[in-house]
C-alpha cells in the first residue's frame, strides 16, 4: 500500500495559489510577470509549432476535463493550415455536479490559463480562442474578463503577434457567457452555443479538428488541461513524467497532478492539488480531515456524477485514469469526488440524479429524452415505496438501453445517467430491494425533491 509520503501536495498549478482563499485575492498581471509568468511562453515562441504539439504530445497530458483524451494527440488532428481560421474553444462550463476545480484557476490565476492558451494557440496556429465560461459563474466571469484586458494592454494578445510582436503570429481572446445549459459542456453543444445556437450536440463525424466553428478546424480544451501545459513547457517532459503513477492495467499512464475539487461528508472540503494515484481514502483520512462527524464511508461519486460511484469496499480506488475499468464506472472524470457517509440514503441519491439528468437533456435524442423521464419516475415509485421489483428490473433494462455504450444517441449524457443509476443500484441493491418489500413503510417525497 502507497504511503502518505508517496501522494504529498504538489503546488503545480496552484502554486501562486494562497492556502486560505477566503479572500479571493486573484493573481494580478504584474505579480504573475514578477514570478515568472510568460517566460514558458516566451520559451514557446522560440521553438517551432510542431515542436511543442511534439512536447505535449510526449508528456501524455491527458484531458482534464473528463474523458482524459491526451491533448497533445488531439492537437495533431488538425489539419494542415490552409490560409483559413482556424479557433480554439476553451471549455469553462463545469456544470457537473460535485465539480469546481477550473473555478479555482479562474479565481486566483486566470494569466496562467490564458498563458497555455496563447501557447496551445501558437503551437496549433490558431487565430481565436473562446473562452466558454458557465453561465452561473458572474464572478468569475468578471475576473478573467479584467485578466484579458491586461494581457492584451500589455502585448501578450492582440493584432501585433504574440507577446508583443515576440511571434508574428496573432492571437484574438473572446469570453463567451454560457446560457447555463449542462449540455453545453459537450463539446459540439458547445461549439453551436459560441456560434449562436441552440446548445444541442453535432452528430459526428465530422469532428471539430476537421471541421469545428464556423465549419473550420477547432481543438476543444478544458481550462486545467490549457493550464498545465505551462509546467510542462517549463520543466520538462521528464519533470512532468516523474509526476503521477503509471497504468497498471496496460493503459495510458496518469502522468502529473490534478486539481481535485471534494465535497459531501467531509471535514475539509475543499480543492487540493495532489498527484493523480492517490487513494481515495488517503485523500479523504489526509487531506480532508476525515469523515465528517466521525461517521463512516459508504460511497463516493469519483468524479462527476455521470462517472457512477464507487461502493463501501471501494474507498481505496487510486484517483487515477485506470478506476473506470478497475471499479465499474465510467471513468476518473473530473476528479472531482462527492463523499458520502453511512447514514446516506442511496435510493434518495439515484432519484435525485435522474431528476437532474432529465432536467438537462436536450430531448434530440428519443432514447435520452424519454428514458430519462422514464428513470426518473421509476426510481420516485421505488423512494415512495410504492414500486416493485419488477420496477427494479425495468429500470436497470431501460438505463442500459441509452447512450452511446449501445449506440442509440448523439452525445454522452445518456451515459452519464445511465452509469450513474446503473453503478448505484447495482453496488447498493439491498436498499433497493428494502424499498420494494411489501414490509417496507412509505415514505413522503416532496414536490421540490422530485
């Protein structure tokens, strides 16, 4: 078993950061210059284009978003430049739920992600980046909107080129508002929101590299995974390898660190930056204090809702990009956990995620528009006590007939519920079971609950 020294914290990201963020104090242009901000860049500008995609691509950084897709092998999709634009879109969205790590970054350090834009920018010669921010973040949005006009008052952007002329290359930043719309942090949804259109996801193919915004090639990029090319480009491949653990199942490894933004039953919530391997429990025991009200573990939802959750017995899961196949559910996600402790009704967990899923659907898709609505009322019967165990039945049968795992929609929100019902019931089918026993006492379920 890895030990406490094996998983310390690792100020990467977060080391212009202050341990007490109460006060909200966001690192300003001239503090960022004084500690060393815009020189990776610098660096960048002085290698060329294929260069660095080469260096991120060697680094294995992989999407912090969600999926974990390696970034510098989505750069290389691209095509080659053909004279035409060509965009970035950043995605600020973090709608899902248990998740508020990239808020952190916009915060307190907005310069270090518009820095790994400006690098990703220049090493894919891309013209404009959108930065998609959720609708709910007002703050935030404010604070990156001033973080963008200093950059560009002091050259970084701007029709003279990159960093002040530094690169003939020129790079325009836009901050783009959300609606608030959860499905908008698919990546095509998104691209039809920053167009003007209604948030609903692109069939695919085509897909965006070849044929994104305004019909040209688009990288999409989440905020951490833009802001950690900057320590990469600084220190190193080999830096950034040391970092993390490799795969033990003969994947990709889960090089570095990563934001992990906890929530639920613990002493400390909070967002910690810790390498990618460190157990669940020693992120919880260590870094947050424990279970809240010396209670113990029953679950977690590792990273998102729609990454399903871990059981009792599943508290030691490594917080890396292996726990999908390791621990029956979808994936890492954002890394993001909500903890949940022995006196949690996992019934009341399930409904209330499906009345979420079934709120955010888009409805293009039958098999999500329905099935969702469907879910949702199974598992209100089942809360109530008034369902039965052929309500049990139907309700797995028709989780597992929607998404993409099947084939049956555009996007993969219909997996996000589907796994998250699905990993629920089948890790905690005794309370399940209880509530379907004709010896079970109804309960009440508000209007507002359901």
């Amino acid at each position: 078993m890895p030990t406490a020294a094996d998983f310390k914290p690792a100020p990467v990201l977060t080391k212009r950061i202050p341990e007490d963020r109460s006060k909200r104090a966001t690192v300003s242009y001239e503090h960022y210059v004084a500690t060393g901000g815009y020189r990776t860049l610098e660096k960048a500008l002085s290698m060329q284009p294929s260069e660095v995609v080469e260096l991120v691509k060697g680094a294995v950084l992989r999407g912090r978003g969600g999926a974990g897709f390696p970034a510098g092998l989505k750069w290389s999709f691209l095509p080659p430049a053909d004279g035409g634009p060509r965009y970035l879109a950043i995605n600020c969205d973090e709608a899902e739920p248990g998740t508020f790590k990239d808020r952190l970054l916009v915060d307190f350090d907005p310069h270090l992600v518009l820095e790994g834009i400006a690098i990703a920018a220049y090493a894919c010669q891309m013209q404009v980046a959108y930065f998609f921010i959720r609708g709910e973040y007002h703050h935030q949005a404010k604070v990156f909107q001033k973080a963008i006009d200093e950059a560009y008052a002091n050259g970084v952007f701007g029709k003279q080129g990159l960093l002040r002329g530094a690169s003939k290359h020129a790079v325009e930043v836009v901050l783009h508002r959300s609606a608030g719309a959860y499905i908008c942090g698919e990546e095509t949804a998104l691209l039809e929101a920053v167009e003007g259109k209604r948030g609903w996801p692109r069939v695919k193919p085509p897909f965006p590299a070849v044929k994104g915004l305004f019909g040209r090639p688009t990288i999409i990029n989440n905020v951490e995974t833009l802001a950690a090319v900057v320590p990469i480009l600084e220190n190193g491949v080999d830096w950034w390898k040391r970092l993390g653990v490799e795969s033990t199942i003969g994947g990709m490894p889960s090089h570095g660190t990563k934001l992990m933004g906890v929530s639920g039953h613990v002493n400390r919530p909070n967002v910690y930056e810790l390498e990618l391997g460190i157990p669940l429990r020693m992120l919880v025991e260590k870094h947050c204090g424990g279970m809240r009200n010396g209670k113990r573990f029953k679950a977690a939802i590792a990273g998102g809702v729609s990454m399903g959750i871990l059981g009792t017995d599943q508290y030691d899961a490594p917080m890396d990009f292996d726990i999908g196949r390791k621990y029956d559910v979808l994936g890492l996600g954002t890394a993001c956990p909500t903890v949940f402790d022995e006196d949690t009704d996992m019934v009341a967990v399930a409904r209330n995620i499906s009345r979420f899923f079934k709120n955010e659907s888009c409805g293009q898709c039958t098999p999500c528009r329905e099935g969702s609505g469907w879910l949702l009322k199974l598992l209100t019967r089942i809360e109530r006590g008034a369902g039965t165990t052929q309500d049990l039945d139907v309700l797995l049968e028709v989780a597992g007939s929607m998404g993409l795992t099947p084939g049956t929609t555009i996007c993969g929100l219909a997996d996000g519920n589907n796994w998250a019902i699905r990993t629920i019931v089948n890790k905690f089918r005794p309370e399940f079971e209880k509530r379907v026993s004709p010896r079970f006492v109804p309960v009440y379920v508000s209007a507002a609950g359901r």
